[in-house]
C-alpha cells in the first residue's frame, strides 16, 4: 500500500515513531494509503530545517524566488489529470470538479504570489522640512500553515504561496483525512528546485502535529484554515506567545433571494451555492432566505433541480455530487438531518445516507437535502453542517431579512440576488460578513480581501492581506 512520507529538509522521509495512520478512499469506504502518523519530534526537526534556511530563501533575489514558485505553478499544471484523481480519490469529489476548480487554483495560487512578491514595495512618508520616514517589510521567519480537507491542495497553496513569495519559509500540515496532494505537492517541489528546508510538510493529527507546530516557540505566525472549535484552540496556546495570527474558520452563509431577482439566475446559482462540493465549501450559502411572494416558486423549481442532481460515483464525468468525506462526517451531516426533524423542519427532498450500486457500494454518499419549516434561530440554523444540507425561509422585508442574516455568530460570506441596484448596496453594507455577492457566488479575483468577521475569523487572506500578513513592519524616521 502507498505510503505518504513527510517532507523535511528537502527529503521525503518516514515519521520518527515509524508508526501510520489509514488513509480512506471516502467513495469506496476503505484503506487505500498509510499516512505518517508524526509527532512534536518530527515538527521539531522540520522547524530547524526552515529555521536553517530561512536566511537564505529571505535573501534570495526576487526574481529568482518568483521563477521557483512560477516553476511549481507549471508543474501543477503539467500534472493537472494526476492531481486531479489524487483530490477526488482523496477527497470524495467530483473528478470533474477537480479537474477544473481545485487543481487550477492551486497552480494559480502559486503564480499569483510569485508575480505578486515581484511588485511589494516599501512605503515611505515625509514630514515636510523636519523628517523622513520609510517603512519596511520584512518576512516574519518560519511561518506554520495548517490546511482543512475540504479544497485540500486548493486551501494548502493558498496558504504556502504569499508565505513563500513574503520570503518566510515553512512548516506546513495538511488534514490528516486528504493528505495525498501535498504528499504529490512536495515531489513537485524537489522538481522545481525549491531549495532544502524551505517548505516542509509533516502529516499526521490536528493535536499532535498541528498543536505542536502552533506550539513551537520559533514559529512566529500561524495561518490556519479549519473549524471554530479548533481556531479557538489554536487562539489560546498562540496568543499568549504573541504569535501573528491568521483565521479562517467555518460559515452559515445567508443566501438572500429577493422577488425582484433574475429567477433562473438566482437558482441555477443557489443549486452550485448549496451542493458543490457536496455542500462541504465553507462559503456555500446554507441558509437560503427567500422573500414571501416569490417563495412557493422558488422552494418548487430548487426541490425540481435538487432531485435531478447526479450523486454517484466521483470518477464519472456525469457526476454532480459525490463522497462525504469521512464516515464520522457523513454521520455529524445526518444527525443534523434527524435534528432538524425534531426542530419542526419539514424534509423536501433528500435526508438519507444513498447506497451506490457497484465499487462505491460502501461509500458516505447523502442526498442533496432541502428543509423547510424552520425557525430562524434553532440550531439547525445557527450550526454549520458543511454538507449538501440546506435550509429555505421566507422573508417579509429588507429589514427582516438584514436581521435574519446577522443573526448567526458567523459571518463568512453571503449572498443577494436583487436587480434593484440600490438595494444591492444597502443590503450589502448591513449584512455583518467579510465577502458578500451580489447576483453571483464564489467569484473569486485573488486581489481581493478573503476572510470573516465574528466567528468566522480573525484577519484576512489574498491579495496584498496575505503576504502583509508574512512580513514584519517597521517604520524608520530619519531626521532631516
Ligand atoms: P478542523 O478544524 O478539524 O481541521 C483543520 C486543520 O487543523 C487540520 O489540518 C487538522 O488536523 C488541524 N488541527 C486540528 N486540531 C488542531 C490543533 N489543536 N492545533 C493545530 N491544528 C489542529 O477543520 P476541518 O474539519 O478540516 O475543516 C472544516 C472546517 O473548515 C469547516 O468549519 C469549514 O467552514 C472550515 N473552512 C473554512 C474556510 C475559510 O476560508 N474560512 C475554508 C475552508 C474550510
């Protein structure tokens, strides 16, 4: 069976303890590669070798440090169908949707960065007659990047690329549940001639591996994507180290539909927002609020669409919806089912596990779910669910539903769906979350701001956010 190996120092080496974890192939429901089962000890060794390195790859050229990430960006690329199988056997999704989102955008993340750290330039202000000032930024040191499952190479680069471009080297873990593309990553860049030491990758668990490189004192800012459960965990041990600090936590996204909307529009894009990924995108928009005269027709043509989506078999080209991730997941999505029963809520469509016939007979496989009937506030309207589940209410007002909206602790993204264009401004001001679309979901231009308010995150990722975020300010003041 295929062993994943970490990357430490420039090597793809076993865990210290020798020991693995199973890896699960979600859509057939069994073991299909080992993961290193890492601890502190191999984090240690990992931090040393970024520490090691780092005066080197911060020194580096810009130009040079750019045509190595421009490098690792073209071997994705060259990659592209590999990686792709990799995600979806991995991950449980669709290997169309990983061939044309996931894989993409990991490679786009590194050019993005590279071209990007070619352009970051120093600030300076006068203070006219009496002083100069000018402001540096220079990369933190040794960055830690802890990734989630979801958009496993997609999330993971996103991360890696403005730590590397900002000069920082890294220590980086992937989910322990979709590790297999950036076991495939680290091949990449041993290609690319990424010198040693300067991104290493230790698999392995949350509380053992990830806890530890938050933990490790020589580790000076944490970028984590992941749960608010584990982001709160993760707040407490760095805070008080006062390590810098990037969260990216979970969403219950408000998709505000109102009557005066492009209907096809507004659902065609509902049906994606609701159910790509299996519904396992923490921007999917999971509470869907629909103004009163036009909620029987929408509830009627989302039920219709809803049951022609394809659940099956990931690697086939006609498959819209494919494995929940983990069995312990698919189980957390169909309690959530049963909960909202006992809430009151009224199942349209879906609400059970589905048996596949033929290799994915034992895969975590659940129907899209559409649920109505419920009350703003239940927990089935406040907790993420991440997963094809969601739920459709109606609203009387523009002020009703800006209350609906904020009413969760989240505040990841949401979307309206108006051609009212002033209202479309209004609205989006007040809603309390960190990306809002507007007639559209999950546009995404890499230049833009990325992260939540409340619950949802601390901070911000894209752009110039991200690469900031890698670099240490400091302003000097020369008197003139
Ligand atoms: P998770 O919090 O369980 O795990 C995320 C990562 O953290 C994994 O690599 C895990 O091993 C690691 N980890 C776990 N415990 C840790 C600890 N004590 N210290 C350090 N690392 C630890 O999240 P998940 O289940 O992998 O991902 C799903 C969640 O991620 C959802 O809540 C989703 O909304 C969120 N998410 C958010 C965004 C965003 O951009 N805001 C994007 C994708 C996913």
């Amino acid at each position: 069976m295929e062993k994943i190996l970490n990357y430490i120092n420039g090597q793809l080496v076993e865990p210290a303890s020798g020991k693995y974890i199973e890896n699960i192939n979600p859509s057939i429901g069994s073991v299909y590669s080992l993961i290193p089962d890492s601890d502190a000890s191999d984090v240690q060794k990992a931090v040393q070798s970024a520490q090691a390195s780092f005066p080197l790859w911060s020194a580096i050229p810009l130009e040079k440090r750019a045509s190595i990430l421009n490098t690792i960006a073209n071997l994705i690329d060259r990659d592209l169908d590999k990686l792709a199988l990799a995600e979806s056997v991995d991950q449980g999704k669709p290997l169309k949707l990983a061939r044309a989102v996931d894989i993409p955008r990991a490679s786009a993340n590194m050019r993005f960065y590279a071209t990007a750290s070619m352009h970051m330039s120093s600030e300076s202000h006068l203070m006219e007659g009496e002083a100069i000032n000018y402001t540096t930024r220079t990369p933190i040191g040794v960055a830690g990047c802890i990734s989630p499952w979801n958009l496993p190479l997609y999330l993971f680069t996103w991360k890696i690329a403005p730590a590397l471009a900002a000069g920082c080297t890294v220590v980086a873990k992937p989910s322990e549940l979709t590790p297999m593309t950036a076991f495939l990553f680290s091949k990449l860049c041993i290609e690319a001639g990424l010198p040693a030491g300067v991104l290493n990758i230790v698999h392995g668990l949350g509380n053992k591996v990830g806890q530890a490189i938050v933990e490790h004192p020589n580790v000076s800012a944490i970028s984590f994507t992941g749960g608010t459960v584990t982001g709160k965990t993760i707040a407490a041990t760095a805070a008080p180290m006062f390590k810098k600090l990037s969260l990216e936590l979970g969403g219950k996204n408000p998709n505000i539909i109102f009557a005066d909307c492009d209907f096809e529009q507004a659902v065609s894009t509902s049906i994606n927002s609701s159910f790509s990924n299996q519904g396992e995108i923490c921007l999917c928009g999971s509470r869907i609020l629909v103004e009163q005269s036009l909620f029987d027709k929408f509830v009627g043509e989302f039920v219709k669409r809803t049951k022609e989506l394809t659940v099956g078999d990931p690697l086939e080209e006609s498959t819209r919806m494919g494995a929940l991730v983990s069995e312990p997941h698919m189980n957390k999505v169909l309690s959530y089912i049963e909960l909202a029963k006992k809430e009151g809520g009224q199942i349209l469509c879906g609400g059970k596990r589905i048996t596949i016939s033929g290799r994915c007979a034992n895969g975590y496989f659940v129907e899209p779910t559409v649920i109505v009937g419920l009350d703003q506030q239940c927990r089935t309207n406040q907790e993420e669910i991440f997963g094809p589940v969601v739920t459709i209410m109606p609203f009387d007002s523009e002020e009703e539903v800006i209350s609906f909206a904020n009413s969760s602790a989240y505040g990841l993204s949401a979307t309206v769906w108006t051609e009212n264009l002033k209202r479309a401004h209004r609205v989006a001001h007040q809603i309390k979350s960190g990306i809002i679309w507007i007639n559209c979901w999950l546009l995404r231009d890499l230049r833009t701001p990325f992260g939540g308010m409340k619950q949802s995150g601390v901070g911000r990722e894209g752009g110039w956010e991200a690469l900031k975020f890698f670099t240490e300010t400091k302003n000097v003041c020369v008197k003139l």
